[in-house]
C-alpha cells in the first residue's frame, strides 16, 4: 500500500523528470511501448519471472532503457533478492542518475540489507528533487534511528509530522526512537497519540511497547492494564505474557507472575530465562521443590548462572549454607567479574556470624582493580558494624 501511495503520489513528477522517452525513430518503438506496459502489469500481478522476462526483451533493443533497468530491480526486490535488484538499479542510475524510482528502490534494498548509511545517502539523492515526500523522509528517519544517529533521526520526524501532523509511521517511529534512548515518557507521549487516533483499531505492538515503557518507569499498575488489553486481542503474544508477568514481579506479586510465566513456557518450554523466572518466583512462594525444578531444567539446556545462583538461594533458605557457599565459590572461578557472586557469598557468611570471611570476599572482587559501589558499600557497612 505504502509502494503504491509512493507511485500514485510520484507519477506526475516522473513524468517531467524521467530522462528517458521513446525514441520515435528507435527499431522495435512500439514493441518496447506494449512490453513496458505488460511487464508492469506482471508486477502488479506479482509474476516476477514474466515480468522479468518481458523486461529482458526490452533489453535486447534497447539495453540502456530505464523501464526495464526499474522494473528488473523492482522484480527483483519484490521477490526478496536484494543483491540481484542493487545491479540493475545502479545500471539504471549510471545512465540516468534522477530515476526516482531507481533512487527509491535501491535505497529500500540497502535498507533490506540494512546497509543503512548507504540507504540514507540514496535517500537523500531523492530528496534533492522532491523534499516533500513523506515516504522517503520516514525512511530516512527509521535509517538514521537505525545507526543510532537520534538528533537527525528526530529531526526528520518532525518533518514528517509538520507535513502530515498524524502521520503514524513518524509517530511510531518517533516512540521507538525516544524507547531506544530510555525517553520513556516521550515515548509514551506518541505511542498513546497513535491510540488516541485509532481507539477502534488497536495494533498490539502498540499496546505492548506502551506497557513496556511503564514497566521500565516502573508504573506496574499502568503497565498491567495495557498488558492485559494486548491478551484479550491475542492470548498467546509472547511480549504481552512477559511483560504482564515482569510487572506482577517488580510488584512482588510472584502468585501471579508465576501464572504467566508457566503460560510462555506452555509455548518455549525451553527458554532458559523464562525457568529461571519461574524458579525465582517460585523460591519467593516457598515452593522450594517446584523452584528447584525450573532451575534444573534451565541447567539442562545449558550453562546458567541465574539458575545456579537460584539453587544457591534455595539453600540458604532451607538452612544448607555451607552447600550454598561451596556453589558460590565455583561459580566465582567460572565468572570472576561478577559482582552480584560475590555478594550472594558475603551473605552466607554473614549469616553464619563470619563477618572477617564476608569482608575477604568482599576485598578478593576489589582486588580485581574493578570498581563497584554497591560492593564498596557493604563492604563499608560491614567494617562499620551496619550489615
């Protein structure tokens, strides 16, 4: 839809700019004529081989003609072979450098390619000719946003939003420019925009990112509501089921994050990160066994340091603290830059009443030269009798 609103919007203006007219005295005028229009017609139908091999025709008497050049890279492009539609875009380009529709589409590739700095220097050849379309500036905006670049990225949705001020792509993409550098409440000011307008119609990547930027202000209540709302449109949505059950547990609610916890595993029974969540949640509810389980399962598919230091908790917990220990100082050897190890052994010891161990351990992580507040604090709350 967005490819055809770009041709409708762009005709005319090709029409006055394109390099290229049928050449009256040209062999095979009115066969290259008729093969233009079928292989278009191909296109739209989405038969990409006889388009292609209309367009290869039109080559062989005239193998510089920019309808054919496009209309190959755009078969091309369509059908997902982004190298392939890159060589005739270019050759287009060689002959005639304005092609707006040669600019466009190789631009789209290298963006497929995510070759986004190349995408953006193509882009910007287009907007030379026409600075107004909206199409290509939110393209170019998502490539800036892309690498990272959030003061053009921004600029160029501002743009789009002065031209069109409920343009949705600029406002979606303008709430994942302000999520990916933690604006989380700018994020929220587009994202609840893109609701606002469409309260019927809701897209449930939208409702989720808005419950994301909640759960990261640490709004669970608020976040839950939009979770919520995204299962009722689709009760199997992983982030949906995450980020519900992630709220439940920043709230300290384990009952019922666990619930939704065990529903993503019903889907990824094997997602180490999930089992450990379980396993966490489980531990909080005093289901030891259950928590240990979750843990195991995570340990079965690999190497996990969350579920080892779970099993740890679940001994100390269940009074085993001398097992605890032994587990701490393995884990130790295999991640000696883990400042979190380090604590969880302090602990041990200190409920052993082995405050001169705590502070060894303690000082073994300074020793690294690695320098760690949280570590320096209950270090100095130790010595000072506090902890």
């Amino acid at each position: 839809m967005e490819e055809k609103n770009f041709a409708e919007k762009n005709s005319a203006f090709q029409r006055e700019t394109r390099p290229f007219e049928l050449n009256a005295a040209l062999p095979g005028t009115n066969n290259i004529a008729n093969w233009s229009k079928q292989g278009y017609q191909f296109l739209k139908k989405h038969m990409f081989e006889d388009a292609k091999e209309v367009f290869f025709k039109i080559l062989d008497l005239d193998p510089g003609n920019n309808y054919a050049l496009v209309g190959l890279g755009d078969a091309e492009r369509k059908g997902n072979r982004f190298f392939e539609a890159v060589k005739y875009y270019q050759r287009c380009l060689t002959h005639f450098p304005s092609n707006n529709f040669a600019l466009f589409g190789l631009a789209d590739c290298y963006k497929a390619l995510d070759r986004h700095e190349d995408a953006i220097r193509v882009w910007e050849q287009y907007l030379v000719h026409d600075n107004a379309n909206i199409t290509v500036l939110t393209r170019v905006a998502d490539s800036y946003r892309k690498i990272r670049n959030y003061p053009k990225a921004k600029l160029m949705y501002l743009q789009v939003l002065e031209l069109d001020p409920d343009n949705a792509y600029a406002l979606i993409g303008l709430g994942h420019l302000c999520y990916n550098f933690n604006e989380y409440e700018d994020a929220l000011f587009y994202w609840t925009r893109i609701v606002a307008m469409n309260p019927n119609v809701l897209d449930i990547r939208i409702l989720t990112s808005i419950g994301n930027c909640y759960r990261k202000l640490r709004r669970f209540i608020e976040g839950v509501q939009y979770f919520t709302h995204s299962l009722e449109l689709e009760p199997r949505n992983f982030y949906a089921l995450f980020g519900i059950a992630d709220c439940y547990r920043g709230m300290n609610q384990s009952d019922k994050a666990i619930e939704y916890w065990k529903r993503i595993l019903v889907l990824d029974p094997r997602n180490k990160v999930i089992l450990t969540r379980a396993g966490d949640a489980s531990r909080s509810l005093g289901d030891y066994n259950a928590a240990a389980g979750f843990y195991n399962q995570a340990l079965d598919i690999e190497f996990d340091t969350y579920a080892l230091v779970g099993l740890a908790r679940i001994s100390i917990e269940t009074g085993k603290i001398g097992e605890a220990i032994e587990s701490l100082r393995r884990l130790i050897q295999s991640e000696p830059a883990n400042y979190r190890l380090y604590m969880e052994l302090a602990n041990c010891h200190l409920r052993l009443n082995e405050r001169r161990d705590a502070v060894g351990v303690l000082r073994d992580f300074q020793m690294q030269g690695v320098q760690n507040q949280i570590i320096n604090t209950m270090l100095e709350h130790i010595e000072l009798g506090i902890a």
